[in-house]
C-alpha cells in the first residue's frame, strides 16, 4: 500500500529556537498569527503559528546539542498512523523515534514517528487526536 493513501499535506515545519519571543514577533510581522500554545516536558515553551494553512513549530531549546533557527523536521499531516508505521516497518524505512510516540500538544494530543531519509532529513508522520 502506498504511504500516500494516508498522507493529506504538510502539517507543519519545525523549528528550534532560543529566541522563542524574537521568533514569535518575526513570524507575526511577516503573517503568521499563533494558533496554539504548550508547555514541553521541561517546561519550556513550544509555539505554532499559522499563516494561509502553513504552520510553523517553534520550540524553546538550550543552545547546547541542537542549532537555533536549523529546520529540523517537517510534519506530514496522516490519517491512519498506526497502518501507516506498519507499512514503514514493512518498507524498511530507517524509524528514529520510538516507535508511535504520543505528545499532550493541541487539545486531545497526537501520535506521531518520525523516519530518517538518505540525506539524514527527518520527515515526522503525525497524526492529531480528535
């Protein structure tokens, strides 16, 4: 079965940041209006923003490990996420999350794993819970 029959689009590009304030303003003065606000594990902020159904993930980090401002996934937006992993196992896609992972972000959570390509771009399946 082709991924394809489970994916609608993008849902979001995510990127770190240590500048989250900075960030939000240049996304708004440039369009973008927050959509939605959480709390990450270690308590710092992660923010989506939208504009014209493009949506961007900003999330505080330490500047130790990760590089600020470095897009580090895109979201394709699914709508079967389980069969989806299955067939990802089943095309010996190289997973780098574990396995289907779950976060508490948007109102009732989300499901999501994330592969890695040859070029060691990370495309993240996610799933929002309804």
């Amino acid at each position: 079965m082709k991924h394809t029959n489970y994916i609608r689009g993008i849902q979001h590009i995510g990127i770190p940041t240590v500048k989250l304030p900075e960030s939000i303003t240049f996304y708004e003065k440039i369009g973008f209006k927050i959509i939605n606000e959480e709390k990450q594990s270690n308590d710092k902020k992660v923010v989506f923003v939208e504009a014209n159904q493009l949506v961007i993930e900003l999330w505080e980090i330490e500047s130790k490990g990760q590089k600020n401002g470095a897009i580090d996934h895109i979201a394709l937006d699914v709508t079967d996420i389980e069969k989806l992993y299955q067939d990802a196992i089943n095309d010996k896609l190289s997973i780098i999350s574990k396995g289907i992972e779950s976060l508490h972000y948007w109102k009732k959570g989300i499901k999501f794993f994330i592969v890695e390509g040859p070029n060691q771009e990370k495309i993240e399946f996610c799933q929002i819970n309804v």
